[in-house]
C-alpha cells in the first residue's frame, strides 16, 4: 500500500508538473489568438474606412483602418481584444460611421496585415503608433477618445496613463490578466507564471481622462467583479454600466450603445473649426 501511495504521489506531481510547464510554455498562444488574414476595408463591409499603415519605434508595420468622420465630431482611438481581426469590429466600427465620429483602429502586431508577433509590450508600442498618428492627423487630444475592448483594455489603460486624451473607454476590462487566468486555473500560481500581466490595475490610477466602464453582468470570460476592482482603482470622474444578461462585451447592447455614444460627446465634442488640420486628399477635407 505505501508503494502504490508512492507512485500515485509521483504521478499526481509529474502530472501537475506536466501541466505548469504547458500553461507556461504555450501562454501567450492562449492569450493572443490572432487571425493572420487582411481584409479590404470595403470587402469586409466598411466601405466607408481607409486603410493605412504605421510604423513602431521598434521597426514593425502595422495595418490600421481610419474613418474621417464629420467636423468637430470624437475622434476614437480603437484597440480590439485578442481574437481575430479588424473585419470582425465592423459592427461596431458602424456605429461609429452612423454617428460620424472618426476613428482609427489597429491591428496589432502578429495580427492580420501587420508584422511582429504579439506580447505586452509590443502592443503597447502599437497603441503608441495609432496615438501618434491620431496626431498626425491633426486631431488634439482633448478630441481623443480611447476606446479597449476586452485584451485591449490592459493597453487602452496603459496608452491613457501615459497619454492625454478626453476620455477613456473600456469595454469588458480586468484588473490584470494574472487576475483573469486565476479565474480559470486556481490550481496554479499564474500570478508568478504570467509573461504579459497588462497590469491595468497598477496603471488606471495614472490616468487624467474621465472614465467609462461598460460589462455584460453574465461575462463568461471576464467575471464583472474584475471590472468592478478596476472601477474601484480609477480616478473621478467615473461611470460603471452594466449590462443585465449580457456575456463578454457590452457595447453594442441596445441599453448600453446609446448611453456611450452620450457619453463620448458630452466629453471630446468639438466646434467644427475651418482651421483644423486635413486629411490626406483621399478623406474629408476638415474636421
């Protein structure tokens, strides 16, 4: 009986073992789950967007959509979450277009159209890319809005900690992702094992901009009590929606979109000014 206790003790613990060596070697494949394809703005059906391309300060080129929008309007800074591609925003990407904000949105490194392969602090120099070229283009910060989805959360945070802008959205955030994985696997200590931690927690304390939380309360993904200790952590003025029924991202709820969209005026509206910079000669010629 000893000797079988024995050999079922080291299996139990090779087995364990066995297990934390795969969630660490194959984390970020769990992590970032990109679809390598590029898609034409217009094929994908948004017509109305540009495709563009920037440049990191470490050398990657990265794929972006831009949409004009209308003089005076938000201008939204989009980071996606960490599944798929730009095409599949495009819902999302159409509000935007009825309300005739500008916009634009990265596909991150690794991600379809753009080179380098996804970690945290890669992608924190993508959003630096758009956040420049939002610039670029003639758009002043207190017309920015940052807008993170799921994942891009932890670098819409990040971006808005070291950024200015008008105004800070997240949709369906976490306080860390070692936070998130403990949700999953309580049986290892992920809090030591995590390579890419987007510590949003540590960062959101940073940022000026107000804030606006949405989460679907039934978020299988990331439990709204996430949301919620991050909620805690920011600075006023502030705003929790939450969305009754909903799962994993909240934005275009029918009871949370309309309240946004308020929301994103009230705070990066402008007066249409002739003075504002252009376009390049394919877009709108003010804004």
């Amino acid at each position: 009986m000893a000797r079988y206790l024995k050999h079922a003790l080291a299996a139990l613990f090779a087995g364990y073992f066995a297990a934390l060596a795969g969630l660490v070697a194959f984390q970020r494949d769990f992590l970032f789950r990109p679809d390598a394809r590029r898609a034409d703005p217009a094929a994908a059906g948004l017509a109305e967007a540009q495709e563009t391309t920037l440049k990191t300060r470490d050398g990657e080129t990265l794929l972006a959509w831009r949409l004009s929008g209308d003089c005076g309007r938000p201008f939204i800074l989009y980071l996606p979450g960490n599944g798929g591609a730009l095409r599949d925003r495009v819902p999302r990407f159409r509000r935007f277009v009825e309300d005739r904000f500008g916009m634009l949105a990265v596909s991150y490194r690794g991600y379809g159209g753009s080179t380098g392969a996804p970690a945290q602090e890669g992608l924190f120099l993508d959003a630096e890319a758009a956040y420049a070229e939002a610039l670029r283009l003639g758009y002043a910060p207190e017309r920015i809005v940052i807008m993170g989805e799921s994942l891009g959360t932890g670098v819409a945070t990040h971006l808005a900690a070291t950024h200015h802008a008008a105004g800070l959205v997240l949709d369906s955030p976490y306080s860390s992702i070692a936070d998130v994985a403990a949700e999953r696997y309580s049986w290892a200590p992920v809090h030591y094992l995590v390579r890419d931690p987007f510590r949003s927690d540590r960062e959101i304390g940073k940022a000026r901009a107000p804030v606006l939380i949405l989460h679907g309360e039934n978020d299988s993904v990331i439990p709204i009590r996430l949301a919620r200790r991050l909620f805690d952590l920011a600075n006023e003025p502030k705003t929790f929606l939450s969305a009754p029924g909903r799962n994993h991202l909240a934005l275009l709820d029918p009871g949370v979109y309309p309240r946004v969209r308020d929301w994103i005026e009230a705070h990066a509206g402008a007066a249409c000014e002739k003075a504002d910079a252009s376009f390049p000669h394919e877009a709108r010629s003010k804004h």
